[in-house]
C-alpha cells in the first residue's frame, strides 16, 4: 500500500501502529519524507567515514558533529522544519563528496555513500528509502530498533559537544552502526547482537553527558523544588539541554521574568550552578497540560 508518508518513531501514531497521512505531532509528508532522506545521506556519509577509518585516516570533529546534528533534527519532541531538514540533506551531500576524495578503495561502499542527487530528486528519492523500504518485518524492527538507539546516543552526543566534550569511539560506533544499516546480507541474529552494542554505547553516552553537565555545572544535589507560581512573566522551559538553560538564564538575569522547568528539565534544579539565578524559581509541574 503506497502511504503519504510512514512514521512510527514515538508512542503517539495513529491506531498505534504508524502516521500514514499526517502525523499526530502535526509533522507533514513532506517533511517527514525529508526526514527520511536526511537519515539516509547520513548512513551514506557514514559509510564514507567508516571507510577512511578502516583505511587508516582520521575523520575531523566537525564532520562528527554533523552526523550527530543530522539524526538529533530528526528525533521525536523536536521543532520540525522542512527547510532545515532539506539544507542539512544538501550539506551532508557536499560534505561526502569531499570525504569520497579521501577514500582509496570505493568498491565495498553501499550505494547510499554514491548517491548524490539536486534538490529537484529529493522527493522522489525519499519514497524509495524510508522505513518500509525495507520489507522483511523482523529486519525492519531491528533497523529502526538500531536508529532509535542511535538518535538517542546522539541526542547525549550533541548536548555533550555543545559542553566541549567529545568521543571519538562513541561518534566511531556510531557511524559505523549506521553504515551497516545498509548492509542487506547482516541477519537476524546479526542485527541483535547490533541492538545490543547500541545500548552499551548509549550507557558510555550517558556517561559522557553526566562527565560534561558536572564539570560544567557541579555535581547534582538533593534539593526542594518549588511548585508554586509566582506574579512575574515567566518562561517554561522543558528538554534536557543545559546549556540552552543557561543561556536563557543569562539573558533573562534582571529582566524581571522569571524561569520554571517542566518535566524533562526538572533534574537542572540539582546542579549547583543553576541556583545563583533568583529568577529561576521552580517547576510548574502538570499544571501546564490543563
């Protein structure tokens, strides 16, 4: 059955099983069908640095950046925007065709790593390669089992980066994971084992992120959040993003506004730094879905 689009990346799709017209999160096919492709040039990029590795080469931190940024703008929660999507579509592509210079041996590179097509090809391109591409169900499953685990290691990746912190084996595996995404002969059992790597690196993810939140922001400590409301202006943040917080606590400093966390955010209250900000005055809790 030929879709608008196929998206089943969050526990909202419609009938429980996959957006097929428009998504519940108000994501539209187009975009969604961007997002597919972006994640598509990004396994292809992948498999260009995962080459140059393997031939010895080292890869630069901003190009880790970029792969890591690619699947962050795809993560569910995020601020959709077609025309992001499609300019970072374009970028990746230049930047590979720049990393294929590098590469001495092209012949075991998939046909994602050669693909290069103009924006007028996009659309058309992006049917062929999204999620039902891909027809063996349990091969699907663990495919976008692997992506998932990878858009979360590289939401960790990205808050991390934004705090000088990096890791040349996390962004390593995680590119070379996406690269066997594209590889049809990987069974099974091949793509377990794969789910199973993912999980380990996002636990040493993790480990990453906590290492740059305390050095940036001291260690987490027990601490009474406050639940009320106070009269000012105010600002409801949620996410996980620190350093985004920090740079709206800077720029609200004496402006007579005040800043609540919500949900995700609420753990900020425990780093010692956060507290110097008077305006930063507590959590609005639930209140804000009635």
């Amino acid at each position: 059955m030929d879709y608008k689009m196929f998206c089943y990346q969050c526990q909202e799709t419609a009938n429980c099983s996959g957006c097929t017209v428009s998504g519940v999160c108000g994501k539209k096919p187009d975009t969604a069908n961007m997002q597919d492709l972006l994640v598509y040039v990004t396994k292809g990029i992948s498999a260009v640095t995962t080459q140059i590795r393997a031939e010895g080469k080292q890869i630069d931190k901003s190009i880790n950046h970029l792969i890591t940024l690619n699947l962050f703008t795809t993560i569910t929660n995020a601020n959709f925007d077609k025309d992001v999507i499609v300019e970072r579509i374009k970028t990746t592509l230049k930047v590979k065709e720049n990393l294929l210079k590098e590469v001495s041996d092209k012949s075991a590179l998939p046909s994602a790593s050669l693909w290069n097509g103009n924006e007028s090809e996009f659309a058309a391109k992006a049917a062929t390669v999204g999620v039902l591409a891909t027809e063996n169900e349990d091969i699907r499953s663990l495919r976008e089992l692997i992506t998932y685990g990878l858009k979360g290691l590289s939401a960790y990746s990205k808050h991390a980066n934004v705090l000088m912190n990096d890791n040349e084996e996390l962004d390593a595996f995680l590119q070379r994971a996406l690269s066997m995404l594209l590889d049809d002969t990987l069974s099974v059992d091949d793509l377990v084992a794969l789910t199973l790597e993912t999980g380990k690196f996002g636990v040493d993810g993790m480990a990453m992120l906590d290492k740059a939140n305390t050095s940036a922001y001291g260690n987490p400590e027990i601490t009474k959040v406050n639940i009320g409301v106070r009269s000012n202006p105010a600002i409801l943040v949620s996410g996980h993003d620190l350093r985004d917080l920090e740079m709206l606590l800077e720029q609200t400093k004496d402006t007579g506004v005040d800043v609540y966390t919500h949900s995700e955010m609420l753990p900020a209250h425990y780093y010692p730094t956060f507290k110097k900000y008077s305006h930063f005055v507590g959590n609005y809790g639930n209140a804000w879905w009635k």
